[in-house]
C-alpha cells in the first residue's frame, strides 16, 4: 500500500515561508484515523511537521484509539489525515503512519513537541505516530 503522489522536503519547502509558519505557530489540529469498519475517527491532538523530512509526529499514549487504529496498518502504515485550521486558512497533510515507542525516537517527539508548544506531561505509556506524507493541501496562499 503505498498511495501516490509522495510528498518530499524540496515539495514542502517549495510551499513558501507561510505555510512553514501555519505548521510552526501553536495550533490545534485534528487526527482522522480509520477504525477496523473503515469508518473515520476524528480527534484534536497537538503535532509537529518536520519540513525537513516530511514526516508529521503525534504524540499520544500507546492505548489509545489512534494508536489502535494506526497498528492496523501494520509495518507499511495507516493512511491519517492531520488538518489545522486558522479562520479561511487551512492545510490537511495525508501520510502513512506507523507507531514508534522506542525511547530516543519518543524523546525526539517530546523536544519537538516541547518548541513548538510547552513540556508534555508525563506520560510512561507515550508513543509516537510518526507520519510519512503522501499529499498536502491547503487554502489558497498557503
């Protein structure tokens, strides 16, 4: 399952400095996952997008309903949506999840985390979905 087109670094970058700051800027997003029934699950979290790499992170407990529903997809991912919205502007990033729980790779989403919002609260169950991007949209100029 690999779904096209593949977002790269150079795709992002090419987006211009206000859509890097629209995924800087403390913002809530949400989360669509996919239940087993293939219906939508929808939920706000906090994220991070590495423009960099394009891979988004979320970070959550490892019991919870997104954790689940990414697992799903097994080592290739699970297809999630993350949008954020600021009045008329908007931006949704789709990508393959998988769910990370080795210890650097949860401490490197909390640093993340942490820039761009505060400290995370303690968490021992904490993973990571990390978000490989497939495709991004936004709201015209960003």
């Amino acid at each position: 399952m690999t779904p096209t087109p593949t977002v790269t670094p150079s795709d992002l970058r090419a987006r211009g400095e206000e859509f890097a700051q629209f995924w800087r800027d403390h913002r809530v997003s949400t989360i669509t996952t996919l239940r087993r029934d293939g219906s939508p699950h929808v939920v706000p979290v906090n994220c991070t997008l590495d423009l960099d790499t394009a891979i988004a992170r979320v970070l959550t407990s490892g019991h919870s309903a997104k954790a689940r529903h990414v697992r799903l997809g097994g080592e290739e991912g699970a297809r999630v949506a993350l949008t954020q919205v600021d009045g008329r502007r908007w931006s949704t990033i789709e990508g393959l999840a998988v769910v990370r729980d080795d210890p650097e790779t949860v401490a490197d989403g909390e640093r993340r985390y942490t820039e761009r919002y505060h400290p995370p609260r303690v968490n021992p169950a904490r993973v990571v979905l990390e978000i490989a991007l497939t495709r991004v949209l936004a709201s015209r100029g960003l």
